[in-house]
C-alpha cells in the first residue's frame, strides 16, 4: 500500500512539474486588456533530494505555491505576472531555495524555512510589491533583493 501512495504522490509532483511553463496571456474581451487567466500552480515533495522547478509568465492573479519536506530538497521558482503571489516553505535541512518575481505590480513572495543549513535567495523587480523570508533554526542564510 505505501508503494502505491509513494507512485500516486510521485505522479501528482509530475504532473504539476509538466503544467510548470508559460500560460498565456488572453485578452479577455476583445480590448487588448491584459486580464490574463487566472493560474494556480502547486507542488508538494516529501523526502530528500528533491528538487522543484516552477515558472509561471504573463499568468495575472496567479499563485505559485510550493511545500518541502524533508531534507537536501531545492527549489527554483520564477514568475513574471501582476498581482500575484509565490509561496514556498521548506521543513528540514540543507534545503535550497531561489525565487525571482519580476515585472511585476502588486505581488508577493512570501518563504518560510525551518531546520538548519537552509538557504534563501530572492529578487524581485516589481512596484509596490513585498518580499518576507522567515527562517527558524540554525545556520540558515537569506538574501533578499527588492529593484
């Protein structure tokens, strides 16, 4: 039974990895108007050594959230859409993260990592957007840009 849950898990990650590229932009009502479709990307690992790669483009009031844990896991995550929001939380050690959001307005990047030796970079080149990285645990570094 549990080799079966492992291969359903393993299945969903897949697939949620395959739908990881570019959505694109629709003009919704003929306009030109940029009110691209709204788009939920999520990705949930449980284990060691895994790795995450997510990128969502031109996809406005969308949301990227991935969850980790365990330990020597990585994540890279990009997005380039307005009003949106990247949220990714590590539990463990020795987990990896990097996060770059540009072009945006109005987005959020919100990481949260616990356990120790784990490590955070983000960049974000948006207009009244924020960034919060929150580490608890030991030997854990961040750093955080904001353009």
């Amino acid at each position: 039974m549990k080799l079966f849950q492992v291969a359903t898990l393993a299945a969903i990650v897949v697939s949620a990895s395959a739908f990881a590229g570019v959505v694109p932009q629709f003009h919704g009502n003929g306009h030109g108007n940029n009110s691209g479709p709204n788009s939920e990307l999520s990705i949930y690992q449980t284990g060691s050594s895994n790795s995450a790669l997510a990128l969502q483009s031109d996809a406005r009031d969308s949301e990227t959230t991935i969850r980790q844990h365990g330990s020597s896991n990585g994540a890279d995550v990009g997005q380039g859409s307005d009003k949106s929001e990247i949220s990714l939380s590590q539990n463990g050690f020795h987990n990896s993260a990097t996060i770059d959001q540009w072009n945006s307005r109005n987005s959020e990047i919100t990481v949260s990592q616990y356990g120790g030796g784990n490590g955070a970079l983000v960049n974000q080149t948006a207009s009244d957007s924020s960034v919060l990285v929150r580490q608890a645990g030991f030997g854990n570094n961040a750093t955080a840009n904001q353009y």
